[in-house]
C-alpha cells in the first residue's frame, strides 16, 4: 500500500513527525534531487513538498514522473509564507477553515 511523506525543512518537520507523518528533511539545494529520490523509489501515494524548497514540485520533476501514476505532488505553503512578519494567524486559520467548509466560523 502506498504511503505518504512530507518532503520539507528541519523547521517545519517537527510538527509533522509530532502528528505521526513520515518526513524528509531537507534545503533547498537538495530539494530537488530528494524529490526525484522519492517518486523513483516507488514506496509513496503521496508526497507533500515544501513549496519554499520546490516551488512547482509537478513541472520540476515532470522527467521523473513521466509514464508514472503515483506519487500525487501536492505543493503546500511554506511555514514562513504562513506566519510572515505581520501575518495573523488566527485569520489566517479563518481563511483555512473557510476554504475546507465554505463559510466563516467565528473564534473566541
């Protein structure tokens, strides 16, 4: 069964490990080759890739995934493009519960 792995940086790799999620640390110069290591190693339905490491995971490794179904790339936002300097956090959960339900739930 295929399983999945966030492929992101030290930083934000704890709190994935804390949810029991599978990681691979990694910067920015190694991004890539450590993305192309995973979709050929064939063990994952999935990886989530740190978009401040790969901005377009699908373009970029558009080579290695050729004639290939899985793993799905999924770009998520990074943790400094969620909580930048003067960023709010509790809109922004808002903005994150908006989208996944569809309407405003009020935070106390």
């Amino acid at each position: 069964m295929p399983k999945m792995i966030v492929l992101t940086d030290s930083e934000t790799a704890t709190g994935f490990r804390l949810a029991g999620v599978e990681v691979r640390e990694t910067d920015q110069g190694g991004a890539q080759a450590a993305l192309e290591e995973l979709i050929e190693s064939e063990g994952y339905g999935l990886v989530a890739v740190d978009e401040a490491l790969v901005p377009d995971p699908n373009r970029s490794s558009a080579r290695v995934m050729r004639g290939r179904e899985l793993p799905v790339l999924l770009s998520m936002p990074s943790l400094g493009a969620a909580f930048d300097e003067g960023a709010d956090a509790m809109d922004y959960m808002k903005q994150l519960v908006r989208s996944a339900i569809g309407f405003d739930v009020k935070l106390e």
